[in-house]
C-alpha cells in the first residue's frame, strides 16, 4: 500500500472517530446549556444560552462548523466560553511528561528484561517472565492502577494514589507520578518484553549468527554486535506502536489518578457535554496516534526491505 494511501486511511479513520465523539456526546443525557448555567436558569435564559452555543441546530451542521473551524486553527470555545486551544495547550504538556516517562521505562525495562530471557531462555528469569510478562499484556491500564493503588496507597501508604497540581500545573511531589507511570507502563512493558524476546530468538538464527557462534564468539558480544542489530528493525516498530497506544492509554489513567492532563480535561468536557472540548481533545489524540502510527508502518516496510 502506498503512502498516501495509508495516510488517507488514517485521515477517513480520524473522521469516523470525530463523527462518533460528536455523537456520542450529543446523545448522552443531560444539556450542555444547563451545565454551563445555574440549576435555576429561567427557560428564556436557557434557550438563549442554547441558542449562543448553536445547540437549536441540527448536529449534523454544529459538526461541519466545528471541523471546518478546525482546519483552520480554530477549535473553538467552551460551554463556558474558554478558547479550547488554550485548554489543549495548557494540559498536553503535562500529558506528554507523564507519556515520555512511561516511554522511557517501558523502553529501558524490556530491552533489559528481553535480552537477558533472550540470553539464558531457561533460567530463572525466563520462568519467571513467561508467566508474568503474559498477564500484566492481559490487563487493561485501569485495572493495573487500580491493583497499584490499592497496594501502595491503600495497604500499604508508601504513594499517593491522587494528584496535586502545584502552581506550574505539574504534579506538585515527584512521587505523584510514580504510580501513573507505573500503571501505564506496565502492560508495556510486558509486551514489549516479549517482542525483544522473540527478535532476539529469530535474529540468533541468522546464518552469520550460527558463524559466530562456531567462532568463539562471548554470549555477550554476540548478543550485542551480532543478534541485537538484526533483531533492531522490528523491535523499532514496536516501540513506535507503542508511543501512540502509551498516548490513548493516558488519556484513561490520568482520569484515575486525577492527573492534570488530556485525561482529566476529556473526563471534564464529557461532563459538561461539551462536544466541542471533547471533540477537539479527540482530534488532538488522534492525530498523534495516527502520526505514529503512519512512523510504525514506515518503520516495518524499511525492515521488510532491508531483510530482501
């Protein structure tokens, strides 16, 4: 397939997903004019604060004026008239500190676990990580944060299971991250784990391998200058696929823990039923994960190449 036909596919599948979000939204129960407005709000103010929002429109144009609008810079404003721009901007760094930090891990953790199961594949690490790498890639991020906060803030109160913003906006203590990162990096690093696995094990085969081997060649620096590079390329599609489901995965842990990110700004914006906020919090997800989406296939085709 060609680029600009899996770029357009990522495009049409942006849109469903934006279609979806303004549905969904519209259809839940409850008034984004109520929300906005005080619980007495007379029926004229009602209809006017309904009628500045363009709710008396039929959804199908309130949508083609939000994506017009966006395809031009402009998200729009908030039921309680904040520009979104301003919101996304406030939040998305917070949510990429927390997306980094977990990247990092998740990177860090399974190379160093992959190449030792990789390297002694029956012994005491490898037992242990067949099982366990198999469960934590089982669960979702919620149930993973759930597990950890009820070990380590609940029985036994070594980290905070809730997030304080300080004056930056960021967590106000280090240790507010710990367990967000944790619970997002975890079913990760397990799968993870078992892709640098299985290369590592598919690159040993390699004739030029097999030569070293017969050579003489330490475990070590066979491991490292011979194995690792072949095994490089789909290890590298991983770790992009990886980036864009650690993306979509925070939005879901951050409303946990209280994070001040992305997540909490959706879980806010489908409070209020505010479509616009939602919709452009989506877009702004889906974007990332489409662009690496896109950098993982390139990735794997680059790979496919260079083994021909």
């Amino acid at each position: 397939m060609s680029v600009a036909a899996l770029v357009l596919r990522r495009l049409a599948l942006l849109l469903v997903l934006l279609t979806l979000v303004f549905v969904v939204v519209a259809v839940l129960p409850g008034d984004a004019a109520r929300m906005a407005l005080d619980r007495n709000a007379s029926p004229e103010l009602l209809a006017a604060k309904r009628h500045e929002l363009g709710l008396d429109r039929p959804l199908p144009q309130r949508f083609w004026h939000w994506l017009t609008g966006v395809l031009t810079g402009d998200f729009g404003t908030t039921v309680r008239g904040r520009p979104v721009s301003d919101l996304l901007a406030a939040a998305a760094p917070q949510t990429l500190l927390l997306g980094g930090l977990a990247l990092l891990l998740t990177v860090v953790a399974a190379l160093g676990l992959g190449m030792c199961w990789a390297a002694k594949p029956s012994g005491w690490l490898a037992r242990i990580l067949q099982p366990s790498t198999a469960m934590v890639v089982a669960l979702p991020e919620f149930v993973v944060a759930a597990l950890l906060i009820t070990v380590f803030s609940f029985a036994i109160g070594l980290l905070p299971a809730v997030t304080v913003a300080g004056s930056s906006g960021f967590p106000a203590r280090p240790d507010m991250l710990v367990l967000p990162v944790l619970a997002l990096a975890l079913p990760h690093i397990g799968w993870n784990t078992r892709v640098v696995r299985g290369a590592l094990g598919d690159a040993g085969r390699a004739p030029h391998v097999e030569q070293a081997v017969l050579e003489g060649v330490s475990r070590r620096r066979l491991l490292i200058r011979h194995v690792l590079p072949v095994a490089l390329p789909t290890i590298v599609a991983s770790v992009a696929t990886t980036v864009g489901m650690l993306f979509g995965g925070a939005l879901v842990v951050e409303s946990l823990f209280n994070y001040p990110g992305l997540g909490a700004l959706l879980a806010g914006s489908i409070s209020d039923r505010d479509t616009a906020l939602t919709a452009a919090t989506a877009a702004v997800a889906g974007a990332v994960i489409m662009a690496i989406l896109l950098l993982s296939d390139g990735v794997r085709a680059w790979a496919v190449r260079g083994r021909r």
